[in-house]
C-alpha cells in the first residue's frame, strides 16, 4: 500500500508537470520586451499580443497605462498585427499616460502569440518601471459575441539604470553608445480596396454615396480623400472637377445627377498613399440633359452647315 506521503508526492509531480503548464498558456493579453532592464532614453519596443488558448476570437479592446511623468511612448505600429479593422485605433496619449485601442479581425483568429500592435517607450528617469492593461475584453468569434472567460492581463515590469558610464584610457572620454529598439519605416502603402457607389433612402434622401474602407498592415489609415471628374466634361476641361477632399465613409457624392468618375485616396500614418477610381452612372435627369444637349448641339451643327452650304451655294 502507497502511503499517503508518497500518494501526495505523485499528486504533486502530476500538477507540476501536466497540470500546471496548462495554466500558464491560459489565455491572456501580455505585454512584451526583449530584455528586463534597460537605460534611461533608451528606446523599448514593446509588443502588446494575445492568447486565445486555442479559442476564436474576434474582437480585442482596452488600455494600456503608463507613467507619463517618467516615459514618453510614440512610434505605434500596426505591423503584423492580427487586426485588421480597427475601431479605435491605438493612439498614445503621454499626458494621460494611456492607450486607447479596440479593433477586430473578421473570420476569428485563434493562436498564442497574436500580435496586436507595437509601440516604443523611453524612460526618462531610473527606478522600476511598470506598464499595465485595464479594462481588456476579449469577444469570442462566436456568433453571440461572448466575452472569452478567465483572461489574465500580464504587465510588463523594467528596471531603469543610469546610462552606463565609460572609463577614458587616454585621457578622451568617448560617446556612451546606447542601443535602441526601433520598428522599421513604414514604406508600403495601404493594400488595395474597392470604393463603392450606392444610393438609399436612408442616406439623405436617397442621394449617391461612395463607401470604402482600406487597410495598412503596419502604421494604419490615417485619413481618406475624395474627388469626382464629371463624365464626357473633364475629356474637355478640368475647371468643374472637385479637389481633394479630406473625409469619412461614406462620402454623399457632389454629382448627382450627372455621371462622374470618383478618386478615392487612403494615406497611412507614414504619408503612403494608394488611390482607387470607382464610376457612377448618369442619373435619370442626367440622361434628361445629356440627351438635350445632345439634341441642342446636333441642331445647332446642322444649321450652322445648311447656312454654311447656302452660302456657298449664293457664291
């Protein structure tokens, strides 16, 4: 008969070594560094990632926080990230000392090292240095979207040192080479999209709109633009084409009776753009005055001829 020392010593071997790793990749949203310690106005990449713990997801929002009095964060990037519709899109705010972010990834996405999105951090004083996650929910990828259950917020603590100081040897105290963590530019622009041209009744009086929506893998939409070339008239002359204009899906369009080739311009936040045309038809009184001057053009051609002919006619 085992005793009960030795039963306990099983039990206690069976959670250490099957049991408890289970908790460990239960699902979380952590916060990430390369190393533990770093100096002061060294530059940290930090990542924010997810861990469905083999579950889909499809929605992750909240904040992070961070002492604004002794770190600046900028440099917030998208790259890689597994969301690629953001709602709020991370934003650092240094006064607050807070990051704000909600997005979701359309048809789930189930892994243990999700990548959310990037940003760096500079210390600008010595001491331990603690960034935390408030008021993170994770929605399941369920159909009813539930709230994914037992979610741990990992923080990510460091410890701040003064910037190393060197020893001359010969008398010339050389530059202290601090080494900086930084994501790469950004130099590819938003992937293509398809602008939409629609009417509704719900969308002020059933005028035309144009909808659309890109997405950038690395610094995000940062702003849209619209312009509309009038048809068979900007063959001729620019002067009744629109400018740019900076604006919001979707868009009520400026013509819209007479037909008109739009432009559609997404910018990311690195100043890529991709530009992308969409057509929209002649409305009914478009038609109504194309075929009228059409008629009034033709009669105008045929008398000037006949009066031209008849002039040569005289001679």
């Amino acid at each position: 008969m085992m005793s009960f020392t030795k039963k306990s010593l099983y039990l206690i071997c069976f959670f250490t070594f099957f049991i408890a790793p289970g908790f460990a990749d239960a699902q979380s949203v952590t916060l990430r560094a390369s190393k533990t310690s770093y100096a002061i106005n060294e530059s940290i990449l930090i990542t924010a990632s997810v861990d469905t713990a083999g579950q889909q997801i499809n929605t992750v929002g909240g904040q992070v926080s961070f002492p604004g009095s002794s770190v600046s964060v900028s440099d917030l990037r998208f790259g890689n990230s597994i969301i690629s519709l953001w709602v709020d899109k991370p934003t650092a705010n240094n006064s607050a000392g807070t990051i704000n972010f909600t997005g979701g990834t359309p048809g789930g996405y189930s892994g243990s090292s999700g990548s959310l999105f990037t940003f760096v951090v500079r210390p600008k004083q010595e001491g331990s240095l603690t960034i935390n996650l408030h008021d993170v929910k994770v929605l399941l990828n369920d159909g009813s979207g539930g709230e994914l259950q037992g979610l741990r917020l990992v923080p990510l603590t460091l410890q701040i040192t003064k910037a190393p100081v060197v020893k001359p040897t010969s008398g010339v105290v050389p530059p202290v080479v601090i080494e900086k963590s930084k994501a790469p530019k950004d130099t590819i622009s938003p992937e293509n999209f398809i602008p939409m041209v629609s009417r509704h009744e719900s969308v002020v009086e059933n005028s035309y709109f144009v909808s659309f929506f890109a997405v950038d893998k690395d610094s995000g939409v940062s702003k849209y633009e619209v312009r509309e070339m009038p048809k068979i008239i900007s063959m001729f002359t620019d002067s009744f084409n629109t400018e740019w204009k900076e604006t919001q899906s979707p868009y009520v369009l400026y013509f819209q009776s007479w037909g008109s080739n739009i432009e559609v311009r997404a910018t990311d936040g690195a100043g890529n753009s991709t530009v992308l045309r969409a057509d929209k038809p002649f409305g009914t009184m478009g038609y109504f005055m194309l075929a009228l001057i059409l008629v009034i053009v033709t009669f105008a051609s045929t008398r000037f001829f006949t009066k031209r002919s008849s002039r040569v006619r005289r001679k």
